[in-house]
C-alpha cells in the first residue's frame, strides 16, 4: 500500500540511470564480435573468401541477380505475413503492425548478438491487460519449432532425391570437416526438432496437467515462486492456440510452403546467375537446409561466419571444390549481401511506417471530430 506523499518522495528521489542497451549486453557483444573474427580467420584460412575472387564476379549475369532477389523479397514478405496466423488466436492485430514487428524484430535478431533480438517481438506486441508478453513468446517458440520440423524434413528428403558426392568430400576448402555432417545434423535437427514439437503439443494438449505438476515440484522450494512459474508457464502456452485450430494451422503452413519455395528457387537462379548451372533445385532444397541450421546457431552480428560456412558447406555436399572456392565464393557473397540489405531496408521502411502511422490516424481522428 503506497505511503502518504509516496508519489512526491518518488519524483524528487535522484533516479539510478539505467544502462544502455550495449552495456547491459557487454559481455555477448563481446563474445560475438570475438567469434565474428574466429570465423574469418578460420575460413581465410581455409581457402573459403569472404570476397570473392573479381574476375568470377565481373561474369555474374545480372538478369538473373534481379530475379534472385525478387525472389527473396518474396521469402521475407510470406515470412513476415504467416505470423498473422500464430497471433490471431490471442489478439486481433493490425496487420500493417505485424508486418513492421517482424521485420525490425528480423532487424533486431540479424544483427543483435547471440539471438537477444529474439526477446524484441514480445516486447513490440504485448499489450497490458490484453496480449502477455509471455503469449507472444510462445507464438515465437511455436514458430522456430515448426521451421526446425519443416526445414530439417526439407533437408533429409532433398538428400534423399538428390544424391550427395560419393564420397563425400573430406574438406569444405582447405577445412578439414566432411562434408558428410550435412547428412548427419540433417538427422540430428530431425530427432531435436521433432521431440520439441512433440513436447510443444503434449505441454498445449495437457496444460492444467503442466500447471499442477509445475506447483507440485517448485512448491517444495517456495509456494510464491511456484505461483508465478505455473502463471507463466499458463500464458506460454496460450501461445500455442493455433496449434488445434485447421483456420490458422493451415494458412500458415500454406504461406510456409510458398515461403521456403521462394527460397529454394531463388538458390537455385543465384546459382545460375554466378555460373553453377550444374546445381538443381532438389540440390538447391538441402543448401538451404544446411544454412536453416545455420540460422539456427546463436549468432555474430549479421549471422557473419555463420551463413558463409553453411553456405559453402551446402554447395560443398554437391559442388566440385574447385567452383565451390571460386563461383561458390560469388553464390555465398551476393547472398550475403542481398541478404543483409533486405534485412535492412524492410527494418527501415517499417519503422518509417510506425513513425509515421500514429500522426495519420491522429489526423483523420481530428479531420472526422470536425
């Protein structure tokens, strides 16, 4: 209960100043940047350049550069929109809102260190007394489960119609890894991926059971911090609504579809564009299965390291090592890249579009007032 005068005390007491979001997040940044450059080292040298070599790049053919990358604003567009599916069962949003979210929440991921961008979303959605923070997480949860089962059935049933070397090669470059752990974590992610969404289902499907056991066990150390786990654990898995419901379950897994197939298509016209005509689609299906793990890894700012070693480790599984150090090193770049810029200019056009929004809708308040 407040005391009398609580409030006055409360304005001239000195305030603590906060840290800035860097430093609180000193350490990651840190570690991040450190891998970033272990990364490069290793990969400089291992013969994979992270530039690649000017005479493959000056034959790059540009027409199909431009599909590439209408290709992939195609991706990030259905990746953005499907989320309106996952949310719908909590709240009725704007989708002009869920759209900006998710691209400054990709913004925030991309180049945030170690995923602390994953913590952005929830922040931007949640709404007092009417959608939890901790919901919204559960949608985010239920989402990197559901693309960790997708992209690594993906993976495997690429390998499966579309044959790796035989042998493998026992280098990616001058890297002494085989290229034969692209099949291998293909099956781990399957096996880690398809017991979380097993779990993910079974914690929705029984959730009172979830709650009673979390209040059984944590109560033998403390009542109060069992309260509030159970509480949690309750708006957690309101997030996954959308889990039983075929009126969202299926849109989004329709946009998924179309989402990953923009991808998958759009590796392979890249391919074609920097001179690896040789790489097919169901080819193009695993490369983009290997990078998903990649993106799957806690992450240097910009994915650096990460999305080039899952590229070249991709194209490796299929591509003579001759190419994959000289046309692989154009694929990998111009992904990158594009990549990056996208990320970008979407995260800038939607905070444009929040900025702007709130003094459009004030003015056709006041216009209609009138």
């Amino acid at each position: 209960m407040p005391t009398p005068g609580g409030d006055e005390a409360d304005a001239s007491a000195p305030k603590a100043d906060k840290p800035s979001l860097l430093k609180r997040n000193a350490t990651a940044t840190v570690a991040s940047l450190l891998f970033a450059l272990g990364l490069a080292w290793v990969m400089n040298a291992g013969g994979l350049p992270l530039l690649p070599p000017s005479e493959a790049l000056a034959k790059v053919d540009h027409v199909y550069v431009v599909w590439f990358v209408l290709l992939m604003i195609v991706n990030m567009v259905t990746r953005f929109g499907r989320y309106h599916f996952l949310i719908a069962p909590l709240a009725k949003l704007s989708f002009r809102r869920l759209m900006s979210i998710n691209a400054i929440g990709l913004g925030l991921i991309t180049f945030l260190p170690l995923r602390i961008g994953e913590m952005a979303r929830p922040a931007m959605l949640r709404e007092k007394g009417r959608l939890s923070a901790w919901a919204v997480t559960g949608t985010v949860g239920a989402e990197r489960i559901l693309d960790g089962v997708v992209f690594s059935v993906m993976l495997l049933g690429g390998l499966a119609v579309a044959k790796p070397h035989e042998p493998l090669p026992t280098h990616v470059g001058e890297l002494p890894v085989p290229a034969s752990l692209v099949p291998q974590a293909g099956l781990l992610a399957g096996l880690v991926f398809g017991i979380a969404f097993i779990v993910m289902f079974g914690f929705y499907w029984q959730r009172a059971l979830a709650r009673r056991i979390t209040l059984k066990l944590l109560g033998l150390v403390s009542e109060k911090l069992a309260v509030r786990v159970a509480d949690i654990v309750e708006r957690l898995s309101s997030g996954l609504g959308f889990l039983v419901n075929p009126r969202y379950t299926l849109p989004y897994l329709l946009v998924t579809v179309v989402s990953i197939a923009a991808q998958v298509w759009s590796l392979e016209v890249l391919a074609h564009a920097v001179g690896l005509p040789e790489l097919t689609l169901a080819q193009a299906t695993v490369v983009l299965g290997v990078l998903a793990l990649g993106f799957v890894m806690p992450n240097a700012p910009g994915f650096f390291g990460t999305i080039q070693l899952a590229l070249y480790a991709g194209l490796a599984t299929y591509i003579a090592p001759v190419k994959v150090a000289h046309e692989g090193a154009v694929f990998v770049f111009l992904f990158y890249v594009t990549y990056l810029a996208l990320v970008v200019g979407f995260a800038a056009l939607a905070l444009v579009v929040e900025y702007f929004a709130p003094a459009q809708a004030s003015t056709s308040e006041e216009s209609q007032a009138a």
